[in-house]
C-alpha cells in the first residue's frame, strides 16, 4: 500500500489565477511544462474537505497546478454533498453557472478573439466571465448518488466520480487526458481506502486524517451508506506513519476523521483498537492535540474516555451526535440506542477526570415526530448541557427508509421547532460559557483579527477565543488566555504575558 505524505505548496507551484509561474515542476520527471491547471471547490463536510486535500495532491503530482478562480483552470472540480436536498441543489446551481448555453460571445478587448465565456459563479474573486472548454468535473456524494443522472443534467461535465472510487482518479484522469469526453468511477464494493502519495493540505494549523471510510449503520434517514459505501478503516500503521510525517514537518494537531470514527477497526494482525489508536497517535513526538470526530454514540465506550484521561494530548472535546431525545424517534431512525442509553454515555463523559465540551447534532422534524418528542430532544439538551449544537430539519433523501414513512411534518413546522431549539441551546452556551470567564486556557492561534493586536485560535475544548496580545506574530503558538467575556459562540480574553 503507498503510504501518504504531505508537500508545502511552494515545493508545488501553488499559483493564484492571477499570476504565478507558467510552468510547473512534474514531481516524477523532474521536467519543466507547460501546467495544466485545476480549481476544486468543496461542499460539506470535514470528510468533504480531507477528501479534497488528497485530490488535490494527487493531481499536483501529475503536474496539475492549483489556482483559486475557476476562470483560470483547465480542470474544475466541485466535490459534492447530498446530505440535504438543499446541499444537493446548490451543486446543480452551481454547475449551472458553466453550462454553456449561458454561454455569450466574448467582447471584452483583452480576451482572445471568439473565445465563448459564460458568467463568473458567485465568490469568484475576478467576478467577471470564464472561459468555456474546460474539463468540468463532479466529485463526491452528489456523483455517487447521482451517477450518470448528471451528464444528462449537466452535460457539460465530463467527470463523474463518487469518494469510494477515487483511488481511480489517476486513472481516470489519464483516460481525460487522452481525449476521453467522459468518464465514471462510481463503484462502492471496495475494500480499498483512498491512499494518496501526495496530499495537499489547507490547513496550516491542523492536519485531517481519515482513519475510517464509508458507514455501515444504517441510519433511516442517512445517504452516507449508499453514497461513500461500506467501512473500511485503514491500518493502524499507515496512520501512525502519516501522523509522525505530519509532526516531522511541523503540525502539532491532528484531526482523526471518519463517519463513525470509532467504530474504527484495525485490518492488521494488530488489530489495535481505537482507544489504543488514540493514545498511539498521541505519543506521537511532536503532537499536541489530537481531535477526532465523528463518534457514533452506540460505539463509544469507557475506554475512550480512560484513553482521554491518560493522555493530555487527546483533546477535551468529544462530537456524539444525539439525532433526538425520543426513544420512539430514535428507533424509527434505527440508531441502535435509546434515550436513556445516551444518556448513560453522558454521564460516563461527565465523569471523567477532566471536563470534556460535547457537542452534537439533531434532526428537526423526523417523520412522526411529535410535539412531546420534540420536547423530549429540547430536555435532552439540558440534560446533556452541550457546547454546540448542529441542526437540521430533516430532509427526505433518495434510497433511505425514512423517505417511504408516513406523517412527513410540515415545512413551517420544521421551522419552528427549530428556531425554538436554537433558541434553548442558546441559553445554555452562554451559560456554559459565561462560567469560564476569568478562567486560564490554552489557545492555539490560528487567526489574526481584523485589528492590529487580536487574534483567534482554539482551547482543547475547541471553544473559538478573540483575544488581544501586544506580541506582533503569534500564528501557530499556544498561548494562555485569560477569559474575560463569553457569548454563545466564543470568548473573548488577554493573553497573559
Ligand atoms: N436530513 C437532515 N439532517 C440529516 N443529517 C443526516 N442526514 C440528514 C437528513 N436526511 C444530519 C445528521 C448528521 C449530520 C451530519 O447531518 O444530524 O449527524
Ligand atoms: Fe449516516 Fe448514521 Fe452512518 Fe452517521 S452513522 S453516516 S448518520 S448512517
């Protein structure tokens, strides 16, 4: 198996659509030519945007150069999310944007001469035409979903290509390159993960990790299972090698990613578990904080938490999506536990030695969902007293069990139980977070404010702090932060000098 590593961009040729080199190093020949370019655009998740960092390396290493506007690539990638119908529509308006029936003939005096242009999509930074004759391509969960569906949609795309399928790209690529109008890859009977040689990351503060892909619970009203396929989880060594690559060229947190994170099984003869994982990775010389995320609630056991107690480099944050605070609900959603079982989980976490943030996820207005179910998922959130919640009104998706149930709720209604939800939860982050004021973290800065003197990072915890500091660079430290004011969403502090 190759094993993945990471490249700074300047060692790439990173070039913005405006300017930057011509021509590109090609790792494997060493030679000078002329760069083909790529844009990749990301909708959804952390897996989304992991997923596009390693896409990104895998083109770099053909020779393909990075540029930030669509209007100057060769290649245009949108890596795709269906979780909500809403997700899914947006990626068709946004390809509709380079469809070229909106095409218009080209007037503008520095352009090449009938060269047809269509409108510059929204959050281009030029804001004005793009060239057409690009390759256009889907990436992701709105591919895997929707298959061949989008080159009759979109005809102008000439790559489908779904996550369970992308150790393919290279090939697929070349078979692009070669003058192929279209290619698919939309296969999920894999056993394989996507192993890159090269990945590109974004994040200059924390380095992604996917340790595990796909789902295999079968959540009613989830698309993760038919459209990233089964689990498989990679092995424990190559995620240790990656980690201690990351640390060597300087991350000092990394973030272990998977749908269902710690259902986590090691394919080797190791068969190291994902606690053990968890404490290895934190050993890691060089590594301060490691996070990971998602973790499903039926798999999360004492382990984990004795694992987070023995090692202070495993942060004190713990994501466990609670879905709903009804039994009835969660059983019609088929996630495996009851309300009550949740709660156990709860208090195992509250026990521990020290204080974790929880935060979670919930859906508004599952089919059949009562007015006492909904209150029973607003008494979940005192009785859980999260650090932020992620909500969503349920949206019926294709293939899912939940999609075929009878008493849909309404539109308006969804709305607002909603609204009232996020107005509880509200309350209760202040609250959370007005209890830390005149407390002492530590933050790592990974933002500079928009005044001279401020600056932004995480606690362990993964609370944003604003804070002010009379030092002039401070990008990537730790420091500590004395907490003055607290809203719902973040503190504001000094550092202490
Ligand atoms: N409708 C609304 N929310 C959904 N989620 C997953 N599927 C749906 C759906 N069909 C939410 C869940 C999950 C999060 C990533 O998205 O809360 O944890
Ligand atoms: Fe979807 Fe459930 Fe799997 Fe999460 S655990 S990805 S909600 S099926």
């Amino acid at each position: 198996m190759s094993h993945a590593f990471d490249v700074r961009l300047d060692s790439l040729g990173f070039a913005s659509a405006q300017g930057g080199p011509a021509s590109v190093l090609h790792p494997s020949s060493g030679q000078r030519g002329a760069a083909k370019s790529f844009y990749i655009e990301t909708f959804g998740c952390q897996m989304n945007v992991h997923d596009s960092e390693k896409v990104s390396g895998v083109l770099m290493s053909r020779g393909y150069q990075m540029v930030d506007d669509p209007a100057g690539a060769d290649v245009v990638l949108f890596n795709t999310c269906s979780i909500r119908e809403k997700a899914a529509q947006k990626v068709f308006s946004r390809l509709g944007l380079f469809n070229p029936a909106n095409v218009r003939t080209n007037s503008g005096a520095n352009e090449p001469a009938g060269e047809s242009e269509v409108k510059a999509p929204h959050g281009s930074r030029r804001g004005i035409v793009y060239a057409a004759g690009k390759i256009i391509g889907v990436l992701g969960c709105v591919a895997q979903q929707e298959g061949e569906e989008i080159f009759e949609r979109a005809p102008w795309v000439s790559l489908v290509c779904g996550s369970a399928s992308y150790r393919k790209l290279p090939e697929m690529l070349a078979q692009l390159e070669s003058g192929n109008r279209r290619v698919m890859g939309l296969d999920t009977d894999t056993d394989e993960t996507f192993e890159t040689e090269i990945t590109r990351r974004d994040n200059p503060f924390r380095a992604y990790l996917t340790i595990i892909e796909g789902c295999d619970k079968a959540c009613s009203y989830c698309v993760v299972p038919f459209t990233r396929g089964p689990e498989r989880s990679r092995s424990s060594e190559g995620i240790l090698r990656e980690v201690r690559q990351l640390a060597e060229m300087g991350y000092t947190e990394v973030q272990l990613l998977g749908q269902t994170v710690n259902s986590y099984r090691d394919p080797t003869a190791r068969r190291m578990k994902f606690a053990e994982l968890l404490v290895a990775v934190a050993a890691v010389n060089g590594i301060r904080r490691v996070r990971f995320t998602t973790s499903h609630p039926s798999d999360f056991g004492a382990d984990i938490i004795a694992a987070m107690e023995s090692h202070p480099a495993l942060c004190d944050h713990i994501h466990l999506p609670v879905q709903s605070g009804s039994t009835r609900v969660l059983a019609r959603m088929l996630r495996t536990y009851t309300r009550e079982q949740y709660l156990e989980k709860i208090a195992m976490i509250r026990g521990a030695r020290r204080p974790m943030s929880i935060t979670t996820d919930v859906i508004l207005g599952f089919p059949g969902e009562t007015e006492r179910d909904f209150e029973e998922t607003l008494s979940m959130l005192d009785a859980a007293q999260y650090d932020g919640v992620f909500s969503f009104k349920y949206s019926p998706r294709p293939n899912t069990l939940a999609r075929s149930m009878d008493d849909a709720i309404p539109e308006e209604e969804k709305i607002r139980r909603l609204a009232v939800l996020q107005d509880h939860q509200r309350a209760i982050q202040t609250a959370r977070n007005e209890a830390l004021v005149g407390e002492h973290h530590e933050v790592l800065v990974d933002h500079r404010g928009n005044r001279e003197g401020q600056w932004a990072g995480r606690t362990t915890s993964n609370r944003v702090v604003n804070f002010t500091s009379p030092r002039s660079e401070l990008l990537g430290e730790y420091v500590q932060v004395r907490v003055t004011r607290a809203g719902p969403n973040s503190l504001v502090g000094e550092q202490l000098v």
